[in-house]
C-alpha cells in the first residue's frame, strides 16, 4: 500500500504558475508509471501529465508547453509544475502512481486548484 499527499494548489491569477507536489510514503523508484490527473466539476477525470518508467513524458494537448512533470527520487516526490495557468485548468488535481501496467495504481486526496481573477 502506497499513501500519496498532494500539496500545493490554491488560488491564482490567469498566467500565474503553481507548482504541486505529492509525496509517497514509498520508494518511487521502481514505479511503472507516475502521472497527475484532474476533475473540473461536472466533467470526467483526464489525464494531464505522466511519466513513464521515469524517464519518457506525455502530456494532455491541452497543457503541452505549459506544465512538467518530474520527479525527486531521494524525497519520493512527484511535481507538476504549471505556468501560464489558464481558467480552463480549474480543477481538482491527483496524483496516481502504479507499479504495474494496467492497474489502477494509488491516489491521492486531491488538491484544488483554482485560476480567478
């Protein structure tokens, strides 16, 4: 059992940036897969950003450019950093980790992000 705690969102203004981060309570190294996903209500939970056996990178069209997602192996650590935030990127955002492919994998509880003027 893997426990993940996402810290960093909040309020900010469009073209501002906030970096999240989600912090396991296990090694992450040999993770299959790391990604952060989020939920704007009404709409579906979608994926944002992954890595991929910690080395390749996918990103949703919609944040390409935008957003990065990397990792700090000696912390167990997962960021995704996001700039130029737009209010479309309004959301609840979670992190998930797998071990194996084809998995559901572990989440976390969610922060809230909100872009607002």
């Amino acid at each position: 059992q893997v426990q993940l705690v996402e810290s960093g969102g909040g309020l900010v203004q469009p073209g501002g940036s906030l970096r999240l981060s989600c912090a396991a309570s296990a090694t992450i190294f040999s993770m299959y897969a790391m990604g952060w996903y989020r939920q704007a209500p009404g709409k579906e939970r979608e994926l944002v950003a992954v890595l991929n056996g910690g080395a390749s990178t996918n990103y949703a069209d919609s944040v390409k450019g935008r957003f990065t997602i990397s990792k700090d192996y000696a912390k167990n650590t997962v960021y995704l950093q996001m700039n130029s935030l737009k209010p479309e990127d309004t959301a609840v955002y979670y992190c998930n980790v797998k071990n194996l492919p084809g998995v559901v994998g572990y989440w976390g509880q969610g922060t809230q992000v909100t872009v607002s003027s």
